[in-house]
C-alpha cells in the first residue's frame, strides 16, 4: 500500500482528522489528530483509528502500522 491509501483510509473513517502517514509500503507510521479523541483511554484512542483499516489488516493489504493519536490541544502543547 501507499502512504496516501493508508491516510485516506483514515480520514474516510474519520472525515474530521487531521492525519499524516509516512512509510515504506510495508510498515507504516500514523500520526492522528482529532478532538474525538477527547477524554477517550489510550486503548480507545488506537481501536478508534484501526477500526478505519481493519479489513486492510484482515486482507493482508497493510502489514503494519503504528498509530500516535493527539488531540489538538496536545499537538498545541508540543
């Protein structure tokens, strides 16, 4: 897959984010930044953003992808 595939798979899930994917067509690396993830766990964070590439991940279409999640006011903060 390509990294613009992996990001809209993303932003199709969740229209609102802001998302940035870099990669090598095998493993990936998203950084995810939405208000929606306003005062979610961690856990629910990750579940809320595999949930957009899961059946890319069942088909064996994408390997691996390690997610970051922020909401705006912690990607404010730095």
């Amino acid at each position: 897959m390509e990294t613009t595939a992996v990001a809209d798979l993303i932003r199709r899930g969740m229209p609102e984010a802001e998302v940035e994917v870099t990669g090598d067509g095998e493993h990936f690396d998203a950084v995810v930044v939405s208000e929606q993830f306003e005062g979610l766990t961690p856990l629910a964070k990750q579940r809320l953003v595999m949930d957009t590439v899961k059946a890319e991940i069942a088909s064996g279409a994408l390997h691996a992808i390690s997610i970051r999640t922020l909401t705006p006011a912690q990607r404010a903060a730095g």
